[in-house]
C-alpha cells in the first residue's frame, strides 16, 4: 500500500515509495547533467576518449536530460547498462575525493536499470 500525503494539491509521496522509473530518471538525469557541469570546467574531461563519451552521452542522452518525463526510462535504462563501460569512463580520477561517491551513484543508476528491464520482461 502507498502512503501519500496532499499538501496544497501536490500529491507528495515518501522517498521509499517513489515508483522505480521515477527514482531511476532522477537519478540518472542528475548524474548525467553533473557529468556535463564538469565536462565543462575539469581538465579531466578534455582527454580523448572522456570527450567521446561526453559526445555520446550528449548525443543519446540529450533529450533524456532535458525531459525525463516524455522518455522512456526502459530505453534509458537499455542505453545505460549497454553502455555501462562508457559511464564509468566518466566518473572522477579515483585520486578525487567525490570518486566513491559518483561511483556509488552510478552503481546505483546500473543497478535500478537492471530492475526496471527485469519488470519490463516479467510483464
């Protein structure tokens, strides 16, 4: 059963209750959009092969980013555990004290989109 909450007519629903696909594009959506911040400024993203991936996230990425909610979070997870190599080309040198944390949130994003492909298939 869902506990919900309406305050000033906005449905509010507790952080463990948030359907999957929800949680799975917030997620997905603000580490993506971090990586692009830092694409940006941090001489660690100008080396060849991260600029490449930037290019592909931005490419396959784009309009995921920019409306979660008009995109399949079932083809973003596809995209993401197919490409989950790429990713973890991005995150921080390991020498960077926000590596672990980018690192968990992106094992995180992997492991919610192996979910929502397991409830895809089992439908």
């Amino acid at each position: 059963m869902m506990r919900v909450i309406l305050a000033n007519n906005i449905l509010i629903m507790e952080a463990n209750q948030i359907p999957l696909r929800i949680k799975f594009k917030t997620l997905a959506v603000a580490w993506l959009n971090h990586k692009m911040i830092l694409a940006e400024k941090s001489f660690h993203y100008n080396q060849p092969e991260r600029k490449k991936v930037i290019s592909f996230v931005k490419n396959y990425f784009g309009d995921f980013m920019k409306t979660p909610t008009h995109f399949s979070a079932v083809k973003a997870a596809r995209v993401f555990l197919k490409n989950e190599n790429k990713m973890r080309n991005i995150l921080p040198s390991t020498a960077n004290p926000s590596y672990t944390n980018s690192e968990q949130i992106l094992n995180e994003i992997i492991k919610q989109a192996r979910q929502i492909l397991i409830q895809e298939y089992e439908t």
